[in-house]
C-alpha cells in the first residue's frame, strides 16, 4: 500500500469539516485500485471507537462489493491471544469496592481528612487517578516523591490518600487495572514490531493521541514498513511558526491541534511531512482558513492583524453559518427544534452536537410533540429510567423510614405490580392515597396499612396491605454488601410482581431493564469485596452505579434526525450541525476539581492536564465547524445568571467584526439576522391568541341546592369569601390534604388541643395536680404519639414549656370561677323556619354555682380581637348562642356567663368574647340571642335567589387561600373589581 518514495514515520491527515470515516474509506479504497481483492483484507485498521467501527462497516456495506479490512478497536489490543501471560485487567467495580473499603479505614482512623459523605466521591476521584497513572505510564512513587512546599497541609492529606494507591497496588498480585493493562499490551505489541515488522499495512485511524497509551501506539505505527497514522481535523492551514511556539503544555494544552503538535515532536516530524489522506475530502478550505485563524492561540493572536487581511472577503466562507444568540435556553431550544422539524420534512440529515443534556433533553420534548424521536447517541441515564428509579426508591426503603409521598410514589410506580391484577392493585392504591390524606398519617407502615384494610370493604385489601407491609417494612441496619444486594433484590422482584404472582414482574424486561440487571449482576458478582456498610451508604453505592450508566432504548428513531455529543460527532457526517450550548462552562466545560494534583504537579508527574479536556472539545469545535451547514448557538442567560459565550465563538465573532473594510462584520451580520429569522419563528409559534380575563365570578345556584348546614367556622369563610362556601358546599369539591404534610400550624393546633384536653380532665377531679410538671409529663406523652418528628417535638415542648406557668395560673382562676364540665363536646342548633342547621364543637365548657357557662377556645396562635370577632370571626359568639339555644344536649339551654379565647402564642393572652347581658352598641358587646339573630338574618341572605357567592367579598389579608382562588380564577381579576353574578340551574 504504501511505497519506499512515501517513507517513514508516515502521517496523513483529513481537514476539519471532512466526513472521517467516508473519506478514510475512499482513501483506502484508492490506494489499493488495481490490487488483488485479498489486499484489502491484509489491512488492518485500528480506531479508537466501536460507533466509528460500525460506521466504516457501514461504509463498506454499502459497496462496491469488497473484501473487508480487519477493523479493530485499540481496546481490542489488550484481549489478543499472545497476552495470556498477563494477568486480566481488575473489573472496574471490584477496584472501587476494594478502594472504599481502605478510603473508609482512612477516614475513620483520621475524620479530619474528608467527611463520611465524600466516601464514593474520593474513591472515584482515586481509581480514575490510578487509570490515568495506568495508561500514561506513571508510577505511584512518582507522584509520592513530588517536592511540595506545602503550607496549608493539603498535601500531607492528600499523599496519605494518594498512599492507598501504592499500597492497593503493592498488594500480592495485585491484578492491573484495564488502562495498565492496556499500555502493558501496547508495549509489547510494539516490541514484536520491532522484532518483527509485519508485512502488512497497519493503520491508526481516528484518534488524536490524547491518551498516552495511544499515543505511543500511534508513534510505533508510523514507523512500521507498512504503517500509516490518520489524524482527524488536521489544521493544513496553521503556520509552522505556531505549531512550533505550542511547545509548552502548560500554555499549549487547550489548542485545538496541541496533541498532534506533541505527536510530531515525539516522530521528529514538522507539519509539512503530514499529507492529505484524500484530496477529494468534501470540506471548505476558505472556512477552515478562517476557523484556523480565530483558533490560534491566545499568545499570538495579534496575527490577526498580519493574516486577518489576507482573508480575503469572509463572506463566502460564512455562508453556511448562522449564529444564534438566543435570549434563553428556552428559545434556542425552540429554534434548533424548528430547523430540525424542517430538515426531517425535506429530508436532510440533520444532527443537533451539544455536551449540554439539559438542551437536548427540551429539543426532544419539543420534537416529540410533532412525532420526531430522534436518535440519541448519548441515551439516558439509567437512574433516570423506569428500573433505575425503582431500584433507587426501594434501596432507600432501608435506609430510612418513608414518607407519605414516597411511599405512593413506589406504590404507583409502573413496576410495581406490574404482574397480574394491575387495575385492582391502581384502585386500591387510589383508595391507600386518599387515607392517607385525610388521616395525615407521616410515615406509613404494614400496622397502618392494616388498619386501613380493616377498614375496607373489598376482600384483597388485606392481602394486598399484608403484602404492602412486608415489602415496605425494613429496619436499617448494617450489612455486608452482598445482604443488601440480596434483601434489595428479594424486595424490589417482590415488590414488582405483586402479592399473587412470582418472578420479578416487568423489572428486568425490555432495554432498561436487561440494562439494569447486567450492573445489578456485576454489582452481586464483586459484592464480597465491598465489606459491610449501613444501608444509606448502600443506597448511595447504588444511586452512583447507576448514575454512571445509559441506556439506548428507543425503539424506531428517525432515520435522518440525530443528537450526538461531541466524541459521536468525530466518527459522523450530516447535512447539517447545530453545535448547541456554545457557553463557558457548557461546551468547553469546566475541567473537574482534582482533590490531588494542581496543573503543575500534574505536568511534573508526567500526568494529563486539566486543559486537555478543552483542547480536545476545541477540536471537536474546529471538526464540525468546519462542514458545509452550520449552526452555531447559544443562550444569552441560563435560568440564574448571564452565560460566556463560549472562547471559540468569541474568537470568531471577534476576527470578523475586526474585518469591516474586507465584509467581515457584513458576514457577521449575515449570520446573526439567519439566526434571528428563527428565533422570530419560535416567537410566533408559541404567540398565544388573547383570551378575554374571567370576571370576579359571583354563582347563584338554585336556592334548594345552597347549604343548609354548617359549622360555627365556616360562618366566617361564609362572610369573608363566601365562594369558597358555594365551591364546598353545593360543587362538592374539597381540596386535597396534603400527602406529605407538613408539621404545621394545624397540626400544632391539634397536638396542644389534645395536650390541654388531657390535662384537664386528668385535673379535674385531682386539682392538686395542676402543676406545671403534670402539664409537660402530659405533653411529652402527647407530642409522642402525636408528632413523629424528633426536632418538631422538641420545638413545640419549648415552646409550650413557656407559657406552662401562665397556663397553670390561669387554670387556677378558672376553676374559681367554675368546674368544667364538658370537653372537645359537639353540639347543632336549628333555625326551624330556614331549615338551617349550625354545627360546633367547644373545646371547653365550664359551669359555675350559678348555673352559667363558660366557654372557653385555645388558640395557638393570636386569637382574634374583639372587633374581628364582632364582625367576622364569630366562633366564639356563635357557640355561646348554641349554648343559650340548647345545642350542647348534655348541658341543655343554659345562660353563658363569658366566652374567653385562651391565646398559647408567643405573648400569651386571654381575649374574651364582647359578650353582655345587655347589648351596648358603643361599647362593641352584643347578647347572644343578637348573634343569634344575626346569624339567622346572614342566612336568611344566602337563602335569597337574588344572592350571589361573591368571591373575596371582604378577606382580611390578600395572600390569603381558602384553596378555592385557582376555582374562581383569581388573579384575572382584582378585589377592586365589580363582581358579576350568575344564575346557576
């Protein structure tokens, strides 16, 4: 293939924008026209990737008709039958279990080194080090023996780490991991070379050299005989003189063509021994003239001024450009998706190039909503799937008691049950949600979902609760690895197939699932070498292996539309790009914090710096930018702050605007009004046609369907937002209890109630125990059954610790006055002409010598003044007019002497009642019956047809929620508005 006139070290490259794979197919297959069919097998070609090995297969197939190369991947050099001496590569799991397990000695024989939290953290950090020494060669020692002048100490806690890996790998035959096992093969594949040249061509296609491995691998083919290099996106355009002043890594590292720079050094070659692989490679010379020039590297970009000129006019090499500087994520999303629809309407091929998986994940939203599923090289994130959610869930089962919430988020999960029997298992899940709810209960367990069963008319609903409990119910506690793996099997195979079938359900079925019991597999397989762990730490270890896996599991992709990151796009060819996400910190994004090594103790080591990661996506940048459409886009802010466009666009839009007098800025105008043109269509297609605002609504349903019944605390809400009183009442619609809910003031409310309830009656025929220490013995028994939070209780027992002395000094005077008599007691009263019935329950009601009553309401918070009771909170006023009515059976009709709320709150306060005998205007005291009165003529009101509920008729603060405004749509209109009555039938 190759002749003695082309000689050695031999290197070719193919420009930037050039389809790889096409153009090294069409190159090879010119070289050997005229050469026997078996010539074309002899050849065997390295790459650096199996998506570019199915590619170039994929080339092939589609003819002429050929003998095929033996494509092999570099990785495959490691597997050859000649390496049977060398001990396999460790599985990367087993390596990391048996690293926690020393990393985890460390931190707790030294706290002070890391929290337990950054167990994983660290050792992933650490064997990704140990890779790294693996493939570039370095030795432990190496990094050990660095001289530091260390001042802070950091780097005495980070060698005491760092001495994990000497000692891991000084173990009895320790087993290298597979970077080192990979060099260690490379190494002497290329001492059989030396010995042996082989006869036939061998070719390294594809790979930049950033890895030292490969990059030895690359210098040994170029020497051979019959040996050949292809770089891919090789700048043809880039002076010598720059290539030669990129000799540093230090400053060099982030340049797009740094590592073939270093590939040269290391052959002795200059950048004209370098030759096109294919001279017929579809790419742009002038545009890749132009890319060159903006690319170069920051110290010499004054060159601009010198070379900037000898551009010519830009506008020919923009032409397929358009930049579009979008105001958000959002609408770039919007037009990347739109060119997208368009391209699969026309049938071009089209591929949207982006690191940035918050982008592509709206642009796929977007696109399915027209039907297009494009194909994502990328995946998704297995713990994002339906069996990684699930397994994630049911590993935090053990790990701590769950919640309400995250109880039914298991329960009506699609894996759960998805043997037989779905629909009965979804109906009685329905009706667990609803229990729960309304019985507020926090963290559910097998004893509460039995007595929800016993509660249940359907007969499976005990077997289904038994079998819920059983799933649910795990005590945490510390396991070796190998019992989590086997009880979080047991329980999520259980848990998925349901109480009356067996096997695993549908949990390792289809793509994600086979997914997800390969690694569960591995993870049962190295498990004895994970030691014990409590199951928090388990379910973290979980959360992470499958965070660190993907899974491609669309069934029947457009053929034409792609998602591709940047390392899919090396080995691809399309119509058009869109580079998306072109932002500092996106695409290039920001190296990753090395607890370790600084770049210069990196550089020292003989290690990879962190810029390689740059000079890598800037090649990738330089690749695509490079092909004949382009898009090139960007958000002007993400959701918290402005973005940085990203160096390499700055660059670009810097270069042409500092052309004016040769059309530069003209070019770059260009480019931006294309990109404008599309962001003007995402405008109008998400302009939403005006809708005239709702009216502040005011129903008036017929009168025999109004309320005739309610309590004493929906007379206020029947004041105040008399709405919420028609939404409840004759709609039927409550909202909601919260699944998970809170402890909040309602349940404070409640708990106190039920403490001072207790306290009372147990005092009440014992009064030498109105003590304050009888007070909290009985809170603490309360607040525990009561509040499951631990912090909680202790908050509320402070607080009500407060006041226990002003409430047991004030219980004093109270049973002076009088003996109580009834507690938490119900009671109803009628109006017999309306046929309207008022309901109430008074915490407390005392009775003294004389027969009168006292009634009394706690109050947690500030009870209401006197003003507000007299005109809007009337509970008080309105349970002592039931009491003068007779509605406390027990007690009968009786006078009420006074009515006092009894305020717990931060000042604590009693606030009677402006109740009197006689009534007193001026002083703001009515009697009883006047409420009464009052009560009747308020519902005399709504009883009239003319009446409207009117929304918000008087609320005393604005953000206030009877849970109805959502209903009445408010928000469209204001409290100030007029409101607008409407017959109901």
């Amino acid at each position: 293939m190759f002749g003695p006139e082309e000689g050695a070290p031999r290197l070719f490259g193919l420009p930037p924008g050039a389809d790889f794979p096409a153009a090294l197919v069409a190159g090879l297959r010119a070289r050997l026209a005229g050469a026997p069919p078996e010539a074309m097998a002899r050849v065997e070609l390295i790459v650096n990737t199996e998506r570019m090995a199915r590619r170039l297969r994929a080339i092939f197939d589609a003819g002429p008709p050929v003998l095929l190369p033996r494509i092999r991947l570099v990785t495959d050099l490691s597997e050859a039958a000649d390496l049977a001496d060398l001990p396999p590569a460790v599985p990367p799991l087993r390596r990391r279990l048996e690293l926690s397990q020393l990393v985890a000695r460390l931190i707790e024989a030294r706290p002070d080194l890391a929290p337990e939290a950054a167990l994983f953290d660290l050792t992933d950090s650490l064997a990704a080090l140990m890779d790294e020494m693996g493939v570039e060669g370095v030795d432990p020692e190496t990094v050990l023996s660095l001289d530091v002048s260390d001042q802070s100490g950091h780097w005495q806690r980070a060698l005491e780490f760092l001495s994990i890996a000497r000692d891991y790998l000084a173990a009895l035959d320790a087993p290298p991991d597979p970077g080192a096992r990979l060099r260690a093969a490379i190494e002497r594949r290329i001492a059989a070379w030396d010995a042996a040249p082989p006869a036939h061509p061998v070719i390294v296609a594809g790979s930049t050299g950033s890895r030292g491995a490969v990059a030895r691998l690359m210098e040994a083919v170029a020497r051979l005989p019959q040996g050949a290099v292809v770089l891919p996106g090789f700048d043809f355009h880039l002076p010598e003189a720059v290539w030669n002043g990129m000799g540093d890594a230090l400053s060099g590292e982030d340049h797009p063509q740094y590592r073939f720079r270093r590939l040269m050094e290391a052959l002795g070659a200059r950048p004209g021994d370098v030759r096109l692989w294919q001279a017929e490679a579809l790419s742009d010379p002038a545009r890749n003239r132009l890319i060159s020039l903006a690319l170069r590297p920051a110290p010499v970009t004054d060159q601009w001024l010198a070379e900037g000129p000898a551009l010519g006019d830009p506008g020919p090499a923009c032409a397929g450009l358009t930049l579009v500087e979008a105001p958000s994520q959002r609408e770039e999303a919007l037009a990347i998706t739109l060119r997208l629809r368009e391209a699969a309407e026309t049938g071009q091929s089209a591929a949207l190039i982006t690191p940035d998986r918050g982008l592509t994940r709206q642009v796929e939203a977007r696109l399915a909503g027209w039907g297009i599923v494009p194909d994502d090289s990328a995946g998704r994130p297995l713990h994002l799937s339906a069996p990684g959610r699930f397994l994630r869930m049911v590993a935090g089962l053990a790990a701590r008691p769950p919640g309400a919430g995250e109880v039914m988020a298991l329960v009506r999960h699609p894996l759960t049950h998805s043997g037989a029997e779905r629909n009965r298992h979804l109906r009685l899940a329905r009706e667990l949600e609803l229990w729960l709810r309304r019985e507020a209960v926090p963290q559910p367990g097998a004893a509460d979902f039995a007595r929800w069963a016993a509660g249940m008319s359907d007969p499976a609903a005990a077997d289904w609760a038994a079998w819920l409990g059983a799933c649910l119910d795990a005590a945490p506690e510390t396991l070796p690895l190998a019992g989590h793996a086997a009880a979080l099997r047991a329980r999520a195979e259980r848990l998925a197939a349901g109480p009356e079938a067996e096997g695993a359900g549908a949990l390792w079925e289809r793509e994600a699932g086979r997914k997800a019991a390969t690694l569960y597999a591995g993870l049962e397989r190295e498990a004895a070498a994970g030691g014990a762990m409590d199951a928090a730490t388990f379910a973290d270890l979980l959360a992470t292996l499958l965070q660190g896996e993907a899974v491609h599991d669309i069934e029947a992709p457009h053929p034409g539309i792609r998602i591709w990151g940047t390392l899919e796009a090396r080995v691809q060819g399309a119509d058009l790009l869109i580079l998306g996400g072109l932002n500092e910190g996106s695409w290039p994004e920001a190296p990753a914090p090395d607890p370790w090594l600084n770049r210069a103790l990196r550089h020292r080591a003989g290690l990879l710096l962190p810029e390689r990661r740059i000079g890598l996506a800037a090649h990738d940048f330089q690749q695509a930018a490079g092909a004949r459409e382009v898009w090139l886009t960007r958000a002007a802010r993400s959701e918290e702050a402005p973005t940085v466009p990203a160096r390499w666009l700055n660059r670009l839009t810097n270069l042409l605007h500092g052309l004016p007098d040769q059309g530069g800025r003209a070019a770059l105008d260009g480019m931006r009004d294309r990109g404008r043109h599309w962001l003007r269509l995402g405008a109008a297609l998400e302009e939403a046609e005006a809708l005239p605002a709702a009216r502040r609504p005011a129903p008036r349903p017929p009168v025999p369907a109004r309320p005739r019944s309610l309590s004493v605390t929906e007379v206020q809400t029947l004041i105040r937002d008399p709405y919420a009183i028609y939404a409840r009442h004759v709609l039927g619609l409550r909202p909601l209890d919260p699944l998970d809910r809170p402890p909040d003031a309602l349940l404070r409310g409640t708990a106190i109630h039920e403490v001072l309830d207790r306290f009372v009656a147990a005092t009440r025929d014992a009064p030498e125990r109105t003590t304050v220490a009888e007070l909290m013995a009985t809170a603490e028994a309360v607040l525990a059954g009561a509040v499951p939070w631990a912090a909680t209780r202790m908050q509320w027992r402070a607080r009500l610790a407060r006041v226990a002395a002003w409430i047991v000094e004030g219980e004093a005077a109270r049973r002076k006055r009088a003996e109580p008599v009834l507690l938490e007691e119900r009671g109803a009263a009628q109006l017999a002409d309306l046929g309207v019935t008022l309901r109430g329950k008074a915490d407390r009601i005392d009775r003294d010598a004389e027969g009168r009553l006292h009634i009394y309401d706690y109050k947690t918070g500030d009870p209401p003044s006197a003003k507000q009771q007299l005109h809007f909170d009337k509970q008080l006023l309105l349970e002592a007019a039931m009491a003068e009515e007779g509605a406390f059976e027990t007690l009968g009709p009786a006078p009420v002497a006074r009515a006092v709320y009894i305020g717990l709150g931060r000042a604590p306060k009693e606030v009677p009642a402006p109740l009197a005998e006689v009534a007193d205007p001026d002083k703001g005291r009515v009697t009883a019956a006047q409420v009464w009165t009052e009560f009747a003529h308020l519902m005399r009101r709504h009883l009239d047809p003319e009446q409207g509920f009117t929304a918000r008729r008087a609320m005393e603060r604005m953000p206030y929620d009877n849970g109805y405004d959502h209903l009445a749509r408010f928000g469209e209109w204001e409290e100030a508005d007029p409101i607008h009555p409407e017959d109901l039938s």
